[in-house]
C-alpha cells in the first residue's frame, strides 16, 4: 500500500464535537498550520467557558438519560468494541489527519497510530466488567465491602506530540470506568481528535459522552480545571503547566488530577551492551524519534568509557543521514518541529548551553528540509555540566547529551535527575546489572536493552518528582477514573 498523499485533498473536521455533533461556536480565532509546510491546515475557535459549559450541560444530560454508569457493563463495551472497529476502519483518514498536523510521519501514522488507539479502546473496553472492590474482615453480623464508581466527569487536555494516542489513553479509560469526558485539543493539532469524536458518534456512544473542545490553554484549558461539575482532570504536558493546574485545581475547589509532565530520561549504556551496531540504533532512534518531540526522549546518554569512542561516532553517523521532509512523504525519515515558536526555543536552549561550556559533536542548527518546515538537525553534545541549562531543563526535541562513566554506581548518580524522572533505560548483557540499574534510578519507567515503550497496552505509564504523578494504560490507567466507596453493613 503506498501511504504517501497529496495533503489538499484531505477534507478537515471544523467547530467543536459536543453533544455527538459538530458545533460552531463564536471566540477568537486560531489558524491551525502544517509543520511540514507551514501552510493553514484549518481554523479552530477558542471555546473558552462557553464551551465547557454546553459540554457540561451534554455530558451531564447524556450520563442522567443513557444510565452509562449504572448499565450492565458488557453493554458499555459492546459501545466501545463497535468504536474501535470505526477507529479501525477510519484508520487511513485518521492517520492522513495526523500526519499534516502533527509531526506524526505517515509512515507511522496509518498502520502505527491510528491501530494503536483503536487497540487501547479495545483494551479498555475489556476492562468495563472488570473493576472490582473487595470485602473486608469484620466481625459477625456485619458486611464490608469497597467498589469503584465514576467521577461522572473526566476532563482531559492532551498534548500536541502524539494527538490521537495520548487521547486515547485518558478518554477509553474514562469512558469504560463510566464517566463521561470533556477534552481538550491542542491548538496546534485538534483536527485528528474531532475526527475521532466523530467516529465514537458513528459507532453509536451516545452524544454528549464524548466532547472534544478546541482553544487555549489559558482559557478553554483553565475552564475545564476550574469546572465544578468535573470531577477528575487528567494532563498531559509541560511540568510548568502541569504545576499551573494543580495550584487551579486546589483553588477553585478540590478535585484529583492525574500528570504526566515532562523528563530528561537517561539511557545507560555498559561496556557489554552487545551488538554495537544495535545498540547505536536504539540509541540514535530514543532521541531522533518524532524529532525528539517525545516526553520519554532518551535526552542523556551515559557511556562506559571503554566503548564511548565506537558507540559515539556510530550514533553521529546515524545522525547524519536522516532524510527530513513533508510528514505525508512515507520516505521521509526525519519529522519537523511542531511549530516556529517550539523550533526557537529548541535552537535558543541549545544555544545557551553552548555558551555555558558544551560542546557540539553533531548538529546545533537549522536542518534544511525540502519546504518551510522547521526542520532541526539532530544533536549530540558533550561536556555539559549539570548545573548547565542542558542538563537542568528539557529540550523537547532532538537534541542528546553525551556522558562517560567507569564503574555502574557512578553511571546510577549521574542518571539521577534533581528535577524529573520520568524514564530511564540500560543497555547491558549482565542481567544483574540491569536489575541492579532498574531498582535504583529514580524513574516512574524503566526499559532494559531497549528505550521506549513496546505498542502494548497493560503496563502503566507515569513519572515521578517534577515528572508527574498517576499513571496512563494498564490497570492503573482505569482505577484512575474511578473513586473507592467503602460500605459497611450492620445485619444484626
């Protein structure tokens, strides 16, 4: 199948999904611009209050009318069984939309994201008759027993780098634990999720279960944390931001919020990782992955000594011959930086580094690509100390920093982060290492002899310290949805 299109001839969703409908709504216009070319895509309004209110007033008619908390939960699922399948049978739509807007290759888009949110719908929607409680020891004559229920509302604001996954991973939850969901899209790259919005209408959710709202962080974004009709907010983004909406979430009146913010994830690389060849391809590919636009990115790299000069130069090479290009291209291997505004801020912090000691081995600038894509060369820089701005803050892009060690305590010290820890990786032949590296960084994931996560569904994804708290996927994922209720039953 040849996944390469023109990106004219793709329509595009417009207006809000509320209520199992699109609605136009007044606000402040934002034009909506293709990375690849930085041509307009579509134009979004800001929803701002006035959408979450109407998305609110859906919900709640839509959870009072259809009892989607209180059915027989094998019927939730059947609902979510037939929204996968449209997922599914959308999938080269869903993976074109994808691809314009965001800095999702096609290549990867069709058979790779687009089968991927369908497979998490999947997985959750097995989940629906699966949330139990338990009854607790008590005396005679009396009956203890917890149970999980639905906040009613879940509110999630998802981020720009992987549209329709991380969507997934908060809305199929949510719905599957009962809630109905308000979600915000990225200003930079809404139109996958409206297209999936309309895909749960097709497959028969009923209107109002499902809302996806467009507009800024600042307002539509801010209503939804503020809202006291919602019960639960789950994010994921900047730690800044992240931070910004727990303090909102606490004034405007309690409620949980669930984070996965930002990393500077090591990956640690022993004197016997096996083959070098390998080895120098995982580690290129943790940190060129979707430009480097990836809250897991593999930002520090930390070598054993003894093989730093051969891995090194093996990983510049790979970085070298990346083909940048349009995001609709399938022989395009290397994508472009989300936005000028992002593509700036990337080239100034590197920049910056730079000035405070480090070396560039490859990289350190604009990327000439075939349009006007912001395109940034892939960087590899060493001597950077750690009270550098290259070791303090997240670049979010391609950009990897380069480290020696001798012995493996000295490798575990230099993976500890004062700031995040959200991932972390060991590439090593000695079992006892890996575990040995496993138990001690402090990192909410860890991957062994790889970096990054497999396209599985049941173990949860989550951060720890400034890199976030509660858990995306697996079991983790749903319980997060729901709320213990203790019942204690006196028979006597």
């Amino acid at each position: 199948m040849t996944l390469s299109f023109n990106p004219d001839s793709v329509p595009v969703p417009s207006g809000h999904h509320i209520g199992g409908r699109f609605v136009d709504l007044p606000g402040e216009e934002i034009a909506v611009l293709r990375p690849s070319d930085e041509k307009p895509m579509g134009q979004i309004t800001d929803g701002g209050a006035v959408a979450v209110d109407m998305a609110v007033v859906a919900a709640k008619k839509a959870l009072a009318e259809t009892g989607w908390a209180r059915m027989n939960p094998r019927d939730r699922a059947k609902v979510l069984f037939r929204f996968a399948e449209k997922i599914e049978e959308k999938a080269i739509y869903l993976g074109r939309l994808e691809a314009m807007g965001s800095s999702r290759l096609i290549s990867g888009t069709v058979t790779g994201d687009a089968v991927r949110t369908a497979g998490v719908v999947r997985y959750f929607a097995e989940y629906c008759d699966k949330l139990e409680g338990i009854v607790t020891a008590t005396k005679a004559d009396t009956l203890s027993y917890t149970r999980r229920e639905p906040y009613g509302i879940a509110g999630a604001i998802v981020p720009w780098n992987f549209p329709m996954i991380t969507a997934a991973w908060k809305f199929a939850p949510a719905l599957a634990a009962g809630n109905a969901v308000i979600m915000k899209t990225s200003e930079l790259t809404p139109h996958s999720l409206l297209a999936l919005a309309e895909c749960a209408a097709e497959a028969g959710l009923p209107g109002g279960l499902f809302n996806v709202i467009n507009g800024w962080g600042h307002t539509t974004g801010a209503a939804i944390v503020a809202h006291p009709a919602i019960g639960i907010v789950s994010f994921t983004g900047s730690t800044k931001t992240g931070a910004a909406i727990m303090s909102l979430a606490a004034n405007s009146g309690i409620k949980p919020v669930v984070l996965e913010l930002g990393g500077k994830s090591p990956q640690i690389v022993t004197h016997d990782p096996g083959d070098m060849e390998t080895v120098a391809t995982r580690v290129a590919t943790a940190f060129m992955a979707n430009a480097g636009q990836v809250c897991t990115l593999a930002s520090r790299l930390i070598v054993q000594r003894s093989v730093a000069d051969e891995l090194v130069e093996r990983v510049l090479a790979k970085a070298r011959v990346i083909k940048p290009g349009p995001t609709w291209d399938e022989t395009t291997t290397f994508a472009p930086i989300i936005s000028a505004t992002q593509f700036n801020r990337i080239d100034a912090m590197v920049q910056q580094t730079v000035q405070q000691g480090a070396e560039v081995l490859t990289g350190g600038q604009r990327l000439e690509g075939p349009n006007a894509g912001n395109f940034y060369a892939p960087t590899v820089l060493a001597n950077v100390s750690r009270d550098n701005l290259g070791f303090t803050d997240e670049f979010f892009g391609p950009v990897m920093n380069v480290t020696t060690f001798d012995d493996i305590e000295e490798a575990i010290a230099e993976a500890q982060h004062p700031t995040y820890g959200l991932a972390a990786s060991v590439h090593t032949q000695d079992l006892k290492v890996a575990l040995k590296v496993a138990d001690a960084v402090e990192a909410g994931m860890v991957w062994v002899n790889q970096h990054g996560r497999d396209p599985e569904f049941t173990y949860a994804a989550g951060g720890w310290k400034g890199a976030g708290f509660g858990k995306d996927m697996g079991r983790a994922g749903i319980e997060e949805f729901t709320r213990q209720k203790a019942v204690w039953i006196n028979y006597n």
